[in-house]
C-alpha cells in the first residue's frame, strides 16, 4: 500500500528478504500478537523460528553463521515484525543490533568467533547493559566501576530498564574503568551474565512492549575476563556513539511499522464506519488525518532506507540518525493517537490493536534517547559544525 518509491530504493534479495518476513509474520506472529502483549511474556518459541529463518543474525557477517553486514536488510526484518509485534521486534533489535553488532564492530576475532555465532543462530541471547537510576540521556555520568585486577576486572554497579535484561546470556555492558576521566573513563565488556555476583531484578510491569522484557541489573563485585574488553580500555564512550547511530536507525524503524499498521486501521475504519449516512472518510477532518501522517510516513521512511541503504559506519552520522529517531518516533505516536480518534469508542477498547500500538510507540520516543535529545543533538552539532 505505501512506498512504491522505496521499492526503487531495493535489490531483489531486498524485496524477496520482505516477502519472507511478511510470509513468517502473518503466518506465525499476527494470530499471537494479542496473547504476547496481553500475557507479557517473552515468546520464546517465536524467537527461535526467527533463529531458524536467519533473523537473529542481523548484522552479523555471513562468515560467522549470520544474514550479513546490511543494515537496510536489519531494517526491513524489523519493521515487517513491527507491523504485528513491536515487542518481538524489540527485543529482537536489542539481541541483533545492540550486542551483536557491537561485537561485529569492535571485538578482535577470538571473540568473534567466540559469541557471534551463537548470538546469529539464537543460541545464546543477548542485550545492552547502559541505562541506570541516575544516568538515563546522561550516558556519561554513569556509576557501575569496572576495577582492573591482574587477570580480570570486577564490576560494582547497577542498571536499569534493560531490554531482555531477565534472559539475556550475554551483555554489552558499559562502566567506568577510570572514574576520574568521566565520559573518557568509560569502557566497555562482553559481559556474561553467568557470572558470579550477577542478578536481575523484578520483571517491570510496563504500559507497552509487553513481551519484551525489561529489569534491573546488579553486579556485586561480579568478576568479568580481560579478554572480554570490547576495544580499548577507557575508549567505550566512541564505541557507545558509533552504535547509538545503528540504534536510531533500527529503532526508526519500529516506528515506522507501527506507523504503517495504524494508518492501515485508519484507511479501513474510514471505509467501513457509517455516520450521517456516509462512510466517515467522506468528512474532511478524517482525511486530513489521514493525509498528513501518509504524507509524513513516505517522507520519512523513504530517508530511513535511503539512510540505511547509504550509512556509512566511518562517517560522522548523528544529525541524520538523530533526525530519523526523532521523525519516526514522533510519528508512530501520532497514527497511532489518530487511528483511535478515527475508530473512536472501538480504538479506546482493547477488542482492536490501535490502543496496543499507541502504548508501543511511545517507548521508541523515549528510548534511545528522547525526543528532547534528539534536538538537542541536532542543534548542538548543527552549531558546531557550521559558522556563518
């Protein structure tokens, strides 16, 4: 229905890697999609079909078991998911995108071979371990120390709100090796979360992306190898930037798939509802709406895959990856707000999926950065970089 422009944008595996996924996604996700979100569980099973079909691989290079190194392709699998189940999508991306692909891009090759197959056959699951208490946007004032010892260094610290933090095996897992150095101190590890003095708080209870789950995490003087430092040591705060851009990107495209799925609701409820005698998509208010977020969402996902088709992973990518998150995200919030105006007393129920999509959609215009962030980021390179 939407994007014959971006069809343009795409190869035949592209297209033939979307009819794929749309194929697993009706057949295996969409009958479920209510029960994930209703009973707030992880659907393992589900997870491992993907395994099956290749998308845990994501971005892992086909020399270690995976689907490539291709981000367009990462963002097509994620937003076709996100079409049905953002959750699932979530947590796929928090296993793909921001444990993987770090380890991709950063680890030396024993470690490669180490967990990047694993991680792209869905063996072991993994996650990001960033977010605490007291350092949410301010990524750079967290707390949790990695002291170094002969052969190791053991963790002290905390986390929070850590997507698949309850099943994860395997964390990238950023703390402070030289304190006094601030965002110049921070490191970052391989951290696996079968290790001594590691725990994992109370699954939170959350308003949406219910299925992915989210907690706490402590470490207790928890000893992790030195041959797990992912990079240099006190160099974690470049690699942490570099895969906040990936991130922005993959999480767009959540947004857009949530986007695609109200605004289809909102087409189809204008069909079908009768009001005064006419179908309500005869009223001009109901076909702005519909107007202003079509318009907005061939807009923005035809740059989030001209984006991903095009990154460069050596450039400087912030403004364009801060300007994706933010569009997208925003938008997934609108359609969706405006798919349960346009179904009205039907959308404010549970009996139909637009009130499930609003609470998803939220999440991507908080995490990752929020909205606030995102403008400031853009502003504040923008004022850097250019003096007129």
């Amino acid at each position: 229905m939407f994007g014959d422009l971006i069809s343009d944008i795409l190869s035949e595996e592209h297209k033939l890697l979307r009819e794929t996924v749309r194929k697993f996604v009706k057949e295996r996700i969409a009958p479920v999609a209510s029960e994930i979100d209703e009973k707030d569980e992880f659907p393992e099973n589900l997870f491992k079909e993907m395994a099956g079909l290749g998308f845990t691989g994501i971005l892992v290079p086909e020399e270690y078991g995976g689907f490539g190194d291709d981000l367009l392709s990462a963002v097509i699998v994620l937003e076709e998911i996100s079409r049905e189940s953002a959750s699932l999508a979530l947590s796929l991306l928090a296993h793909s995108v921001l444990c993987a692909h770090p380890i991709m891009r950063f680890g030396n090759e024993k470690q490669k071979k180490k967990y990047l197959p694993k991680l792209a056959s869905g063996e072991i699951i993994g996650g990001l371990a960033i977010t605490e208490p007291d350092a949410g946007s301010d990524t750079a004032s967290i707390k949790t120390i990695a002291k170094e010892k002969t052969d190791r260094f053991i963790i002290c610290g905390s986390k929070i709100f850590i997507t698949n933090g309850s099943i994860a095996d395997v964390l990238i897992l950023y703390a402070k090796t030289s304190p006094e150095k601030e965002r110049k101190g921070i490191s970052a590890f391989i951290y696996e979360t079968k290790s001594p003095g590691f725990s994992v708080s109370k699954k939170f209870e959350k308003i949406g992306m219910r299925g992915s789950p989210t907690a706490g995490l402590f470490f207790e003087n928890s000893p992790c190898s030195k041959e797990n430092l992912l990079g240099e040591k006190d160099k974690g705060f470049d690699i942490l930037v570099k895969c906040f851009e990936v991130e922005r990107i993959t999480i767009a495209a959540i947004s857009t798939g949530i986007a695609i799925s109200a605004l289809e609701w909102q087409i189809g409820h204008s069909r079908e509802r009768k009001q005064f005698g006419a179908p309500i998509g005869n009223f001009e208010m109901i076909q702005q709406k519909i107007a202003d977020d079509s318009a907005n969402l061939e807009v923005i996902r035809t740059y989030l895959y001209l984006l991903a088709k095009n990154y460069d992973f050596k450039k400087d990518n912030r403004i364009e990856t801060a300007t994706v998150k933010l569009l997208a995200g925003e938008l997934g919030v609108k359609a969706s707000l405006d798919a349960i105006q346009i179904l009205g007393g039907y959308g404010y129920t549970k009996e139909y999926p637009v009130e499930r999509y609003l609470r998803d959609a939220k999440l991507m215009d908080i995490g990752a950065g929020t909205a606030e962030i995102m403008r400031y980021i853009i502003a504040r390179v923008l004022l850097k970089k250019y003096i007129f």
